[in-house]
C-alpha cells in the first residue's frame, strides 16, 4: 500500500537535487500533451457551445452567408488540427515516455541526461508510438461512451507511458493489461492524489499562469514515485518479470 505523504515526501527529496533538469522536462512534456493529471474540457465546450449559437443567430437572421470565409476557416482549422494530432503521435509520445523516464531514473539515481531522446533511438521509437496510439484510441472510443468511463480507463492505462519507459518493446497488449493490473484497486486514490494538487496548480495560474510550469515537476516526479511502488506490486504479484521490464539488479524497486 502507498500514502500520499510518502509519495510526495520522496520526490521532494529527489526535486531537490533535480529541479532545474525536471522542470525543463515537465515543460516539454506539458507541451507535447502527456500531462499524468486529468482536467475538465468544460470550459472548452461551452465556449463552443456559446460560439455555435452565436453563428448560428447571426446565420438566421443574415441575407447573405460568406460561404468562400466558412470553407477557408475549415480548412485551416482542419489542417492545423492535422499537423497538432501528427506532432502528438510522431514527436510527442516519445518525448512523454522519455519524459516518464527522466523522473523513474532520477528517482533510482540513474542516468537521466539523455532520457529524451531515449524514446527516438532505434526500435524504441516503433514500439512506443503503436502502443500509445492504441492506448489512447481505446481511451478515445471509451470517452465516446460517456465521460466517466473514458477517466476510469484513462486512469487504467495511466501506467503504460511508464512501462514503456522501462521496456518499449513490450508490447501494446502486454503494456496495457500490465497498467491495468497495476492500477486496480488504485483508482480512487490516484483520482484523490491528483486533486491534491489542485490547490498548488491554482496559486501558480495566479501569476499569469507561469507559476502552474513550477508546480509540473512536483507532479510529475510524485506520479513517477506512484508508477516504482506499483511496479514492486507487480513484480511481487508475478504480474511482470524483472525481464518482461528489462529491470537488471542494479535498478532500485523501492
């Protein structure tokens, strides 16, 4: 079992030899989209919503509909939205595996220095972007459902990111049912570890939102305490091999 005050207490300790490094990779990752915390889209769809209806009243009570300005707006919201998804998939998965991997390393005291590039070499790069594409598909296809089941599964599959960080050629399959064995009985408590930095994020939006990167390492570097304690469950439960993870005996399990 693991506590909140135990998780957070050890990555302090490790931000304080590793701030600077985990705070440039916690911004790399917020921009490629591999934030571990979940936040509402809410606001995004009611600002759509309000958007809609506006154009929609002032469609109705138009004489004229610049038809030439609506195909144009579509086309560059529709490439723009192209090349954000590509980035995500060919730039951005590797970049957040290698980004989970910085902060498990750091965490290990291994070596971190080149732990972004580390998803980009060799066959890494093929089995990360296959099994984070399918992982997030099956994250995409559950939301369509309803938004409750698309959080649950998205906290179900929080792990593999992590265990590809250990292994990239594990497997889509393996990865996911891995996270999935890992994060039972979790979820509860990974969704209240992940309000306890609502308040931390909040106090940082307040200086123009800047102060929100600082809060990122903390974060990041609690979730990755999360992923180590989880793993040592696995491996005790006979989840996952030392090899299925490519763990040597060097590799600290706390």
């Amino acid at each position: 079992m693991w506590s909140r005050k135990e998780l957070k207490n050890r990555a302090k300790d490790i931000l304080r030899k590793t701030y600077w490094r985990a705070l440039v990779v916690s911004i790399v990752i917020a921009i490629t989209g591999g934030n571990d915390a979940w936040s509402g889209g809410g606001n995004g769809r009611s600002n759509y919503k309000d958007f809609k209806n506006h154009t929609y009243s002032n469609f109705h009570y138009s004489d004229f509909i610049d038809w030439h300005f609506i195909l144009v707006f579509a086309s560059i919201f529709l490439i723009v939205s192209v090349l954000i998804l590509a980035f995500r998939i060919f730039v951005g998965y590797s970049l957040e595996v290698g980004g989970k991997r910085f902060f498990t390393q750091a965490s290990q005291y291994g070596d971190d220095r080149i732990c972004l590039g580390f998803g980009f070499n060799g066959e890494n790069y093929k089995g990360i972007v296959k099994t984070m594409l399918v992982t997030n598909i099956f994250i995409f296809l559950w939301t369509l459902l309803l938004i409750i089941p698309g959080i649950i599964k998205a906290y179900a599959y929080r792990m593999v990111p992590y265990i590809l960080s250990d292994n990239p050629n594990i497997g889509t399959e393996e990865a996911i049912a891995l996270s999935n064995k890992m994060t039972m009985g979790h979820k509860w408590d990974m969704f209240v570890l992940d309000l306890s930095f609502i308040g931390w994020y909040i106090l940082g939006s307040l200086l123009c939102g800047i102060g929100v990167f600082f809060v990122m390492p903390y974060s990041n570097a609690t979730n990755a305490e999360l992923y180590l304690v989880l793993r040592r469950n696995a491996l005790e439960n006979n989840w996952c091999s030392r090899r299925d993870l490519l763990l040597d005996d060097a590799n600290n399990t706390w």
